[in-house]
C-alpha cells in the first residue's frame, strides 16, 4: 500500500495568500476602498477572515501588499530604467509606460486608495514610500546620475531634483485628473524638462 503524501502547508498558504491579494485588487476596483472590507475579501478569495488577519492588520495592508505584489510583477526582469545611450528616447519610453500604468483601472483604484489612506495613516504612508515609492524613484535617480556622468546632462543637476521634473507632473496630472494623461503629454514634460538639464 503506498502511503498518502501529506498536503504541503506552505503550497496551500501561498494560494490563499495569492487569493487574497488577487481579490483585494479586484474589489477596490469594483467597490472602492471606502466600501471595501475584510469580510468581502475573505468571501471573494474563498477564505475565513481569520486567515486574513492572521496574516494582515487592516484592509490598508492587504491593499498595499497586493499592489507591491502587483508592481513587482509588472516590473519582472526590469530593475533599471533602459539605458540605451539616448536619455530623451529612454524617458520618452518610460513616462509613456508609467502613464498606461496610471490609467490602468485596476493599478488606478489600488493606487488611489492607498494615497487617500497615506494621508491619515503615518504607517500606511510610510510603508507606501519605503516599499513602493522610493524603489521605483531610485530607477530614476540612477539612470539620470548615468547621464551626468556621461555627460548628457549638466553636471550641477541634482538628480533627485530632476527626477521629480519628471514624475512630478505625472502624478499632478493624474491625482487631480486635471487633463488627459497621455503619451503626448509625457513627451511633452521630457521634452521641457531636458531643456533644464541639458541647459538646451
């Protein structure tokens, strides 16, 4: 008689936990954070709520661990900003894919939710900036200290300056939804922001 296999605990943890975080990001979208809750990820992921506080806190760090998760996916095998000799056309190529990324609905509603919830939760905001941000504005930081030392752009720069030129009106533009967030446009601020840099 062969013996039964005994079921891999871990294996059958991370499919919960994968659940989990998959059904938080649906139903922000669906609902909003406001209205999103425990019980209502618990049931669309197929688990007690239990099991989610055993592992989270709160709603706010299910939603961050499910769009770290989400970023991280995105970025697979990409851990610089391309670097091809050509800074216009390498940030013309990265604002235009960090703008499909904020009209995205899914990354959109995840992404929203968790600034509204930065603004009245210190540990939610600094988690957020740790885990999120500051990795993501780091590529930038890099890739434009590259530039300088190649010089491509001025050697007084402050990267960390420069970088905010860029993402900068990005982001103004899509937490305020003052205008359409478009490719054109994310031309446009790299086009503006190098006659900066490179004293052009």
């Amino acid at each position: 008689m062969t013996p039964k296999t005994a079921p891999d605990a871990s294996r059958r943890s991370e499919r919960s936990r994968r659940a989990i975080l998959d059904a938080a990001l649906q139903l922000v979208g669906e609902t909003g954070y406001q209205r999103l809750t425990i019980e209502a990820i618990a049931a669309r992921a197929g688990v007690g709520k239990q099991t989610i506080y055993r592992w989270w806190p709160s709603k706010a760090a299910v939603l961050l661990d499910a769009f770290a998760a989400s970023a991280e996916e995105a970025a697979a095998g990409e851990h610089e900003l391309p670097d091809t000799g050509d800074l216009e056309a390498d940030l013309k190529l990265v604002l235009r894919m960090t703008v499909d990324e904020l009209n995205s609905p899914v990354f959109d509603a995840a992404h929203r939710a968790l600034a509204a919830e930065s603004i009245v939760n210190p540990e939610v905001c600094a988690q957020f900036t740790e885990r999120i941000l500051e990795p993501q504005l780091g590529l930038y930081a890099r890739r434009l200290a590259a530039a300088q030392r190649a010089g491509h752009i001025r050697a007084d720069i402050d990267p960390r300056t420069a970088l905010e030129l860029l993402t900068g009106p990005l982001t103004h533009r899509w937490l305020l939804r003052t205008l359409p967030l478009t490719h054109e446009y994310a031309d446009a601020v790299v086009d503006l922001t190098l006659r900066g840099l490179t004293g052009g």
